[in-house]
C-alpha cells in the first residue's frame, strides 16, 4: 500500500507550498515548468526513500530540510549555457572592452573578473581565455571567479570535463590549443583552469561587496535577471554595480533588459551596451514591471514584408449552452490562457500588432530564451517603427540562436533604417557565412522571408544610400 502510496502524483496544493518555500529562498520565479520540476524531483526523492510523496513533502516543508531543499534548487537553477555564448559580447570583450581595461590597469598588472551565475563553468573559462589571451604579453595576472547558486552545476564547473555540445561555438584552433579529448570528453587545460576559481552564491543572498570587497574589473552576468522576481531585480543589479572597481565593465546578456544601472553609464561598442562605473551606487526602491511598449508611438514605415510560418492556433469550440436550471448558474470566470507563440501569431495574422506584442512579453516572461518569440517580437516592432527595440528583439533571438538568417536579416534592415552602415555589414556578413557554411550559394532563400533570397538582401544594402 506504501508503494502504491509513494507513485501517486502529490498534492498539487502542497508543491505550490514547496515552490512558495523555494520561491522565498532563491527569489527564483516560480513559473508553471518549475512547479512541473518540483512535482518531478518530490517523486522522485520520495521513492528513493520508500515513503509517501505526500508526507516526503510535508518533511521538507515543515523541517525546512536544508540538503532536500538543494536537491529541487540544484534542479530549477540548471542553465543552458556553452563555451563563448553569445558571440557579439565576445567580440566586444575581445576587440574593446578588455583591452580598454587593461590600459586602465595597467599600474596594477592585475585583471579581475567575474561570472555571475556561472552555471556549470564554460562563461567563466571562457572569459579566462579572453584574458589571458590578451593578456598574456603585458605581464598581466588574470583572476576569473565564477559564482552560482547550484552546487551540482559548480562540481561540474570544477571538472572543467565537457561535451562536444558545449564547444560547439568553438573554433577548431582554439579548440586544439585549450582542450585535449578523451573518448567523447573534452578536458580544459590546466593553464586555463588555474585562472578560475569557483564559488557558491547566490545573487540574492546580499551584497556581492560583503563577499568581494575588493571589487572586480569585469562583470558578466548574462540572461540570469529574467529568472529572478521583478521585485529582486533592481537589488541584484545594485549589488553588481556595487561590486564593479572604479571604471570598471558590467555586461548583462540581452534578455536581461537590466535599464539604467545607479553608478554607471551606458556605452555602445558595437551591438553591446555595457555598463561602466563612475560613481557611488545605491540601491534603488524595487518597481512593477510595465508594458516595454507603452510608449511606442513612431508611425509605420514601409519595408519588405517579413513574414515567420507558424502552425495556426487551434480553434476555439464553442462554449456549450448552459443545462436549464431554475435559477441562474453563478459565472465561473475562465481560466485565462496560458500565452503561446501560436497565439501572438494569430494576433500579428489579425492586425492587431500591441495584442501580439503583449502576448509576447507574457510569453518571454515564461520562456525567455525561446528564439523565435524574440523574432517575432522584433519583426512587429520593425512595422510599428520601433527599430531600436526591434533591433534589440533580433540581437537576443541571434544571441540565442546565432543560425537564425531572418534574425540577422532584420537586424540589417533595422541598421538600415537607423542609418547604420556597420551594423548592416555586421549582420550581412553573418548572413554569407551561414550561407557558406550551409553549402547554399546566394540564391538561399531566406526563411521566413517569402520570395527574399541572400543576393537579393545583400544588393538591397549596396544599393541603398544610408543616410
């Protein structure tokens, strides 16, 4: 009867309980995949042990039961991430922003650096690279600390053993002078592994300066501000400007929408907007998200029709009439629908672009590193006008899935538009590459794109003037 007892799915009333619980010490949202993953591990962890799933829970719940508690946190905080994630923050890194550093540094001959929510290791090592790269000739000492609150993605971290899925944004040279293989596993070298430590934080468990007082000259912290409750993000932004050294570089990834940032000022290199610290930081009072759109107010301007196939959201059955009755049925509200990129499709199909948009930030509040709603996003702004913000929603869709061509091509449309000749030689030349790289000569559709090819978007930018 124990056995039967401990397959049964658990009280769904009880996870919300274990999710408010997790939600309280992570400050993690608790979105509808989390309660799913919480559900999962109590099975899980109650059969490991024998016991009821109902009483497994009501344990960890009632004891507060710190290692049980790790086990579902190391499970919700598992990141996607790989080696140079990202590659226009890289290039950036690269060509501008560590060697500005170093020239501000150059007294000290010593760089710090630091991953926030570092998951399992390749951010920080891949910044490890970057520096000692550029490094390595001017007698510089490079120290890269990786932060994260999952303690299983950290051990991982500390192998420094990965897949082929992990380094496959790596280049083959870099891939022969870093790592050596061993059967299907790829070993960091120990000249990069000796620049990194590692350590278990959470960004939401206080000043990052009470752990670093010494400040860093480098801060990433990509796409882990999305994750977090609204409410908890102006202090963990606070918190990483606070932990910047004077002149120092804050760089959030392009899902993150961090805004201004107390005791820095936004600087462009390149498609990067980065945050460097000027001044004394203090942390600001916490806000309700609103509507990014709210104040899009440019008129349409005419361009090639951009179009993104999606499948049809399934119809609606009619509502069945109400059984008779000699009084009326009190009216029970419907559940309201969760947001899908179906949906936002059939609002863009429809003409009505704000209730596509809208439906679109409710879905990237859920999923925030789905590419194509990204697209989607940027495509409408792009017809509303909004080509700083379109250009934006196709940088993260690219960030995301650098091979998406019709991301690329939309933000060369955009830099055509805002009269950027750099950014529409930047993302055409990706558009050639992926061309090259697919064995496609210049007649490659663009999909997506009806009717549009490679050649015919590429003589479209040679001959447009940019103003």
């Amino acid at each position: 009867m124990a056995r039967a007892e401990a397959r049964r799915a658990p009280d769904p009333g009880v996870v919300r309980r274990l999710g408010e619980l997790l939600r309280a010490r992570t400050r993690l949202q608790m979105r509808p995949r989390n309660m799913e993953i919480i559900e999962r591990v109590a099975e899980r962890r109650a059969a490991e042990r024998g016991a009821p799933v109902g009483a497994y829970l009501e344990h960890v719940i009632l004891s507060h039961d710190t290692a049980e508690l790790e086990s579902f946190i190391a499970e919700i905080t598992v990141g996607e991430t790989h080696f140079f994630r990202g590659p226009p923050q890289f290039e950036a890194l690269r060509n501008e922003i560590v060697p500005s550093l170093l020239h501000k540094r150059r007294k000290e001959r010593v760089l710090t650096a630091l991953s926030a929510g570092c998951a399992t290791g390749e951010e920080a090592y891949s910044l490890a690279i970057v520096l000692r790269e550029a490094a390595m000739n001017d007698g510089f000492r490079v120290e890269v600390t990786g932060i994260d609150l999952n303690p299983r993605a950290l051990q991982k971290a500390e192998s420094a053993r990965y897949s082929a899925w992990s380094l496959r944004d790596v280049p083959e040279v870099v891939r022969r002078m870093y790592f050596r293989t061993e059967g299907e596993t790829w070993h960091l070298s120990e000249d990069v592994r000796r620049l990194v430590r590692f350590r278990r934080f959470g960004l939401t468990e206080g000043p990052l300066v009470n752990v670093f007082p010494k400040g860093f000259d480098l801060i990433l912290c990509q796409n882990v501000l999305y994750y977090l409750e609204p409410e908890a993000r102006p202090e963990v932004i606070a918190s990483l400007a606070a932990a910047l050294a004077p002149g120092g570089i804050l760089m959030f990834g392009p899902v993150d929408h961090a805004g201004d940032v107390p005791g820095c000022r936004a600087v462009h290199v390149g498609e990067v907007v980065v945050h460097e610290r000027f001044g004394p930081v203090s942390v600001p009072p916490s806000s309700p998200r609103g509507r990014r759109y709210a104040r899009l107010s440019i008129p349409p301007v005419p361009l090639p029709e951009l179009r993104m196939e999606a499948a049809a959201a399934p119809p609606v059955a009619p509502a069945a009439p109400p059984p008779p009755s000699p009084e009326p049925a009190p009216e029970v509200p419907a559940p309201a629908a969760a947001p899908s990129l179906a949906s936002a499709f059939a609002h863009a199909d429809a003409g009505n672009l704000e209730n596509a948009l809208a439906e679109l930030e409710a879905l990237l509040e859920e999923e925030p590193e789905e590419p194509r709603a990204h697209l989607l996003e940027g495509l409408l702004l792009v017809e509303l006008g909004g080509f700083e913000a379109a250009l934006d929603a196709f940088r993260r869709c690219v960030y995301l899935d650098p091979s998406m061509m019709l991301a690329h091509a939309g933000a060369a449309v955009a830099g055509l538009r805002l009269g950027r000749p750099d950014l529409v030689e930047r993302h055409a030349a990706r558009l050639r590459a992926l061309t090259v790289a697919r064995g496609k000569g210049v007649d490659a559709p663009i999909e997506g794109w009806d009717g549009m090819t490679v050649g015919r978007l590429l003589r479209l930018f040679r001959d447009t003037e940019i103003q």
